[in-house]
C-alpha cells in the first residue's frame, strides 16, 4: 500500500463535469476553499457548542466503540473520536442553499434527500481508524453512487491533526456482492484486518492508493459512501473538528451510522 501523501488535486476550480468524473474514477474529491469564513464561523460555532453541551450530558456514563454502543446524541467512532449529530435547521441552514448542493443533485438527482449531518471531533492523542466503508454496495455491478458525504473543515487540519485518508478508487473495489471473499460487517464496521490490500486480495488488480490530504479552514472533502477510508490519528495539541453533511438517492435506505436506541435525556427533557 502506498503511503498517505499530501499531493491531491484540489478540484476547488474544476467544472461540475470534471468534478463528477473525479468523483466516479478516485471516490473522492477536495474543493478548496470552498466556504466562506463567515459560513465557517457559523457552523463551527454550533459544533462546538452542541459537542459541549452534549459531552457534558454524557458525564462518567458508559458509552463503547460504534453507532450500536452509543446514545442517539453521541457516538464514539474510535477511542477519542466523538461524533454528534446535528440537524441543518440547528446549524441555520437550508441544504438545497449550500454550494455543493448543485453537485450532490446532479449525481444523486433533483429529489436527494438529507440523511443525516453533524460534527466529529477528534481528541488530541486519538489513534488513527481502521479502514471502513460507510454502506455497502446494493448490485454485484457497479452502479453510480447511492450516498454522497461532505466533509467541512471547521479550521485549519494540517496532516498531524489526522484528516481523513482514502483508499483512492476503492468504491469501485469494495463490492462484496460481487466480490465473495470481502465480509460486509468488516467493511462497514471497524476491523483491524481491513486494509486496502483486501480489496484486491487473490487477484491481479493493483492495490488502490493511500491519500490523505491537510486542509484550509473552509475545505470540503466529498466523497462516495463505498469508499474505503479512515480518519487519521490526530498527533497534534488540538482537538480536530469536521462538519459533515451526509445525503442518498431517494428510497435509498440502509443506515448503519446511528444504530443506537438509547438516549442521554430517557425520561426527561434535554435542556439544550
């Protein structure tokens, strides 16, 4: 596998076309910059009070690793790598208003619907991710892409704070309907033995690339949901924070990001 490496091609001034067959040949594309500072300021200053107010409900209670073992208003991804949710009408805002929306319609339709959105802070000290997928394929051929994430980088997120990597062209790789030797629940789920190499295990096909890229306060990574990737350990003094917006085909349903059925507020109401 190839290192992680910090020479993508930001697509921030491609044509909507060039930034499509981005999306469909690599999985994944950075437009940078692409958010105003005002819009930044906005979203991060909801993140962190959300996550603070949330973190401080959670308290000394037990909460574990994965969507299963989490509250519907926190989840632990990873040791120290806390996701909570955030819908866009608490961040002030209108999805079909944001600048990607024009892409994410044109590759999911007109009537792609808002699946979920929020932020994931990352812990100083955090360890990087197994590598994952966020859903899996639905045909044994290759179909367009079902699910589209957005990633917005609510600071700067030099490679020390642990940006998130890909596995370059692995959403094409990553089909175990078509693939018998890949388990589902070990591309989905967190497992320590999933790594690009996989993908392409007992075949002739070239291990897809390690790529990670630092990002500008502003940036959004876009991505397909089949992807395989990870978020980097964060090596650096800070805590990491990326706005994430997350949206599918209509009638598309498969969730396995939130799977917990317990709350932090059972029988009372949340005061936030």
């Amino acid at each position: 596998m190839s290192k992680s490496r910090s020479d993508l091609s930001e697509d921030g001034r491609a044509t909507q076309a060039e930034q499509i067959q981005r999306l469909e040949s690599d999985g994944f594309l950075l437009l940078s910059p692409f958010l105003n500072a005002d819009t930044v300021a906005a979203l991060s200053a909801v993140s962190r009070e959300r996550l603070q107010a949330i973190r401080a409900a959670l308290g000394t209670k037990e909460i574990g690793i994965g969507s299963a073992a989490g509250y519907d208003e926190i989840v632990q991804r990873s040791p120290g790598r806390w996701d909570v949710p955030i819908t866009p009408q608490q961040f002030g805002m209108v999805d079909r208003d944001m600048p990607w929306w024009g892409l994410v319609s044109a590759i999911l339709g007109e009537n792609a619907e808002h699946s979920f959105s929020g932020v994931v802070s990352s812990d100083p000290g955090s360890p990087a991710q197994h590598w994952h997928t966020d859903s899996p394929h639905v045909a044994k051929e290759h179909l367009p892409a079902h699910a589209i994430n957005v990633f917005v980088a609510l600071h700067d997120v030099p490679l020390a704070m642990g940006p998130t990597e890909f596995a370059r062209g692995s959403h094409v790789l990553s089909n175990h309907l078509s693939n018998p030797s890949l388990v589902l629940n070990e591309l989905i789920y967190q497992h320590k033995g999933t790594v690009p190499e996989t993908l392409v295990k007992n075949t002739e096909t070239k291990t897809p690339e390690a790529c990670a890229h630092s990002m500008v306060a502003g940036s959004c990574l876009i991505f397909d949901d089949r992807l395989l990737h990870r978020g980097l350990g964060n090596q650096s003094d800070n805590t990491r924070h990326v706005a994430y917006f997350a949206y599918r085909r209509k009638g598309y349903t498969e969730n396995t990001h939130f799977e917990s059925k317990r709350s932090l507020f059972e029988g009372k109401m949340p005061n936030i």
